[in-house]
C-alpha cells in the first residue's frame, strides 16, 4: 500500500506539474506554481501542504472563469483528496480519501461514455470536427465511416474502463491498455498543438493516479484471494 501511494503521488505530482508546462504561455504565474507543486508533490516531501495549495489555485483559477475545464475541475478534486489524506497508519488499508479518488477516475470514463450516448456524437460528427483540427489528419479530416466506428470505440472503451477498474480478477494490465489506447489516442488526434497535446498527457497522469490504488484490489502474487479493507477514522 506504500508503494500505491507513492506511485499515485508521483502520477498526480507529474500531471500537475504537466498542467503548468502547457500554461507557461497562457497564464506564466500560475504556470510556475503548479510546476513547482507539481514537482514537490512528486518527490513526496511536504505533498499534503503543495497538494492542498494546487488544488485552493485550481478551484480560484475555475471560480473566476480563467480556464473552467473539467480536467483542472478534476485536478482540483484529485489534490484535494491528497491534501485530506491523514495518516495512513495501517499499511495494508485504503483511506477513504483514496476510496474517492478510486470512484472519481472510474466516474470520469462511466459518465463520458453517457454523455457521449446522442446521436450527434454517435454519427462521428463531433469526432470528425475535431480531428479536422489535429496535427494527425488535417482539414481534409477523415472519412465519415470512420469517424463513426471511433466514436463508438470511444464509447465502448470508456465503458469497458469505467467497470473493469473494479473487476479484482481481471489483471489491471488489460484495463491500463484499454486507457492507454484511449488517451494516446487524444494525444494523437486532438492534440493540434504543444500545449494542447501536455493538457492531454495531463489529464492522461491525472487517471493513471488512480491505477496503484485499483492494483491493490487485485490477488497477490502467490495468494488465492485478498480482502480489501476501508479504513473510516473518525476524530473525538
């Protein structure tokens, strides 16, 4: 669980500090504050004080309309679950915060996959907007017939993902590809420039956050089954 937790840190330090390099031209001065947080989370030391800071810069940034994405939303959310993270004390039980953070990234794909079931996103219409924009395919975008058929992969992956995640007896292997396959997808057709293309790698390590605590719903190695713990501390 140790481990889970430093890899998830380490995941989530590095989206935030990716958040940041793809600001550096938009917004320098919050730029620099989540490279630096970014980088303090990462290389756990002080990562409770830098992730509630990111996360307090993230909900000002979305409140006063700067940039109100759902992927600096979500960052917000997934810092704040760290920065409330107390101590972990037994090593082989999951907090409730990291509980949260395990149900926000499966949320993420359940609830794009519903959004996306329309018939206007169905028809691969929206798809083939967008990847008249990217560096992959251009204005002369790509053939409808195929634009449908990735619109309803898209759906059918986000699904699969958002399910599976949960499903202790399917290595998470098979999971990870299935969302390594969705976000370098992105990458590779909405990402039409550097700065796009970093928000998507961010957003990419932002989801990856979640996969160490996910692992530790999987059978040890050598070991038949496990019995995964919650552990909800209540203060006096």
């Amino acid at each position: 669980m140790l481990t889970a937790r430093r890899r998830s840190s380490q995941l989530l330090g590095a989206a935030v500090a990716l958040k940041g390099i793809a600001w550096v031209g938009s917004h320098p001065a919050s730029a620099a504050c989540f490279i630096l947080l970014g980088l303090i989370i990462a290389v756990r030391r002080h990562v409770r004080a830098a992730a509630a800071m990111a996360s307090a810069l993230a909900w000002i940034i979305t409140i006063e309309g700067q940039d109100a994405s759902h992927h600096l939303a979500l960052m917000a959310l997934l810092t704040g679950y760290l920065a409330l993270a107390g101590d972990p004390g037994d090593a082989d039980v999951l907090q409730p915060t990291e509980i949260l953070h395990m149900v926000q990234i499966s949320s993420v794909y359940l609830y794009g996959a519903l959004w996306k079931l329309n018939p206007e996103f169905l028809s691969g219409s929206v798809v083939g907007v967008e990847w008249e924009l990217s560096w992959l395919f251009g204005p002369s975008g790509a053939p409808p017939a195929l634009t449908a058929a990735a619109a309803i992969a898209t759906i059918v992956a986000e699904l699969f993902i958002a399910l599976t995640l949960w499903l202790a007896r399917l290595p998470l292997v098979v999971t990870g590809a299935a969302m390594l396959a969705i976000h370098g997808g992105m990458v590779l057709t909405i990402g039409m420039d550097p700065a796009t293309t970093l928000e998507l790698l961010a957003f990419g390590a932002m989801t990856a956050s979640a996969l160490p605590f996910f692992a530790t719903l999987r059978p040890r190695r050598g070991s038949p089954s496990i019995r995964t713990s919650i552990s909800i501390r209540t203060s006096s």
